[in-house]
C-alpha cells in the first residue's frame, strides 16, 4: 500500500494556493498531513492535519518542516506575479529563482518523492518567430526584459540540470497559459476591466485561457497519479483581444506600434505607469500553448475552451461587479 500524502504547499495564501488546499481539505482520505506556507498570514487552517506556517522561502524553515512532517510531496506555488510597488527585479529574483532552487534542494536532501510546479506559458517569450501552437518540446525563451517571464525560464532551465543529476524527486511542471475563474485579479484582468480595450493596431494578440478549478483538478490528478513530465494547461482554441472587446461590448481601440512605444517610454519616465514600451512585445507575440499532451498524455481535458473560460470569468465577475480576489 502506498504512503498517504504528506504534502508541503508553498504561496498557500495565493489565490490557486487556497484553492489547491481547500481541495486537499475536501478530500483528505489519501492524505496524512498539509503543510501550508506563505509570507502572508492565514486563519483559515481549522482541521486537524491541516497545519498553516508564516514563513520566507528564502529561510530554513521550509526545509525544517519537510524534515519535521516527513513531506513526502511538494507543491510550489510561490511567485512574484504582481510585484508590490518598489519591489526591485533582484528581490523578485531572489524569491522567485533562488527561492525555487533552495526548497528544490531541500527536496533532494531529505528524498521528497515529487515535486509539482507552476511555472508558465510566459516561459516561452513573448517572440515574433514562435510556433503558432507551442509545445512543451518547443525552445523556453523566457524574455530578459519581463522579469517574470525571464525568471520562469530560467526556474525551467535549473530544474531541468537537476533531473540529469537527481532522479528524486521526480518532476510534474504546469505551464500555464493566463488562468481565469471567479474572483481572479490579474496584469490581464486588468485590460478587461477599462472602459475600452487596448491593443496594438492590426495586431491579433491571441490569449490563451485556463479554468481555475482545472489547474486544481491538475495539480491533484498529478499528486495522486504520482505523474511527472511537462505539460501546457490551456483550454482548446485562442480568442484574440478585438473578439475580446466585442464579447466585454466595448470599442477596441487599436493604437499604432510606433506611437504606443513612445507613449509608454514618456509615462514611465514620470513614472505615471509600471510598464515601459518594451510592453509592445507583450501584446504582439503572446505564446499560444497547445494542449495536445494535457490529453493524450496526461489524460486530461480541460472543462472549458479558452472561449468557454473567458466567458466564465465575465459572467462571474465583471458582470456580478465582482473583479477582485477575495
């Protein structure tokens, strides 16, 4: 009979952290013992083997807690997607990158048998050239100038050295393409909730959605599955950000490449925006991930089309007037 779970959460007070606990908390027959941490606090940890740590990735403590509950699986979920304001790129680097590469070795030390991440569709770069359907086989070209983007390439690129070397803990990395669902707030959300929609002119920009309580479903089917590999989360298709203003019935303003870098280096410059014109890139070249592997593979199909999933998300909150996280 196979150990039950003793599971390290990490980023548990983020919003698919609480979500991929409060799953756990639902479904406890496989499950000894969770451990959630956060440099946040919580008081939602209420039933017994449930247990809720305040702590820094970057100190001793998580490995302490994987020695201390006999962790035997790890699911990291901590990251700097929205930086707090003054947050340098070297502090997101510090959590993000070296934060991963600490609790990974803590993984090692004490033979954790898997460890689950969520990295992101992000870690292919935001280029010109990608595939019109990107696959986990394809190059990660994580972009130097987005920090996130260049900090999940580079979390991918130290992982992969630690699978030549480790054979344990074995590795099951998600990449996310932009998740949505109830209560969601994020740099995307953010464009949908204007007035009127933003893009470059004569530019499709195509997203890919995820349904929240897929990525869960995910994460869990891959614990107690004992899976491993590579795997997009995406829905079927893409929807472009002009389909997108024409759902959300606002005009789609479409500002010239040239002009708009102009105007975002200006606004940065008197710091009136966080975003500088290399905020083009974004918009032109978004990565469209193909969720081939998710099914024939892994065994999953997402619950909703990106389509399906924007249209949950709307219906949920921007029409309820609920866009914040809760």
């Amino acid at each position: 009979m196979k150990d039950k779970k003793r599971i390290l959460v990490t980023g548990a007070e983020g919003y698919i952290g609480k979500k991929v606990i409060k799953k756990f908390m639902d479904f406890p027959e496989q499950i000894e013992t969770v451990v959630g941490i956060d440099i946040k606090n919580s008081s939602d940890y209420a039933k017994e083997n449930f247990h809720f740590v305040q702590c820094d990735i970057l100190s001793d403590i998580p490995e302490e807690l994987i020695k201390k509950y006999k962790i035997n699986t790890i699911v990291h979920l901590a990251s700097i997607v929205r930086p707090p304001k003054g947050m340098s790129t070297e502090e997101m680097y510090k959590i993000d990158v070296l934060g991963t590469e600490k609790l990974y070795k803590s993984a090692v030390n004490n033979k954790v048998d898997q460890f689950v991440i969520t990295t992101s569709g992000a870690s292919y770069g935001y280029y010109k050239d990608n595939p019109e359907w990107l696959k986990e086989t394809d190059a990660l070209r994580g972009n130097d100038e987005f920090a996130y983007s260049r900090h999940k390439r580079l979390i991918e690129e130290m992982l992969g050295n630690f699978r030549e070397k480790h054979e344990v803990p074995r590795q099951l990395i998600l990449r996310p393409g932009t998740i949505l669902g109830k209560g969601v707030s994020n740099q995307i959300t953010d464009i949908f909730e204007k007035s009127f929609v933003a893009g470059i002119k004569n530019a499709s920009t195509p997203f890919v959605f995820i349904w929240d309580e897929d990525v869960v479903n995910i994460i869990y089917k891959g614990i107690f599955e004992e899976k491993s590999g590579i795997y997009n989360l995406a829905g079927d298709g893409y929807i472009t950000l002009p389909e997108i203003a024409r759902i959300l019935k606002k005009p789609f303003l479409g500002i010239p490449e040239g002009f708009l870098k102009k105007v975002l280096a200006f606004m940065k410059k008197l710091n009136l925006t966080q975003y500088g014109p290399e905020q083009v890139r974004f918009l032109l070249y978004r990565p469209v991930l193909s969720n081939g592997k998710l099914k024939s593979e892994f065994k999953y199909n997402p619950t909703y089309t990106t389509r399906q999933v924007f249209e949950y998300y709307l219906k949920n909150n921007l029409l309820s007037g609920k866009n914040k996280n809760d």
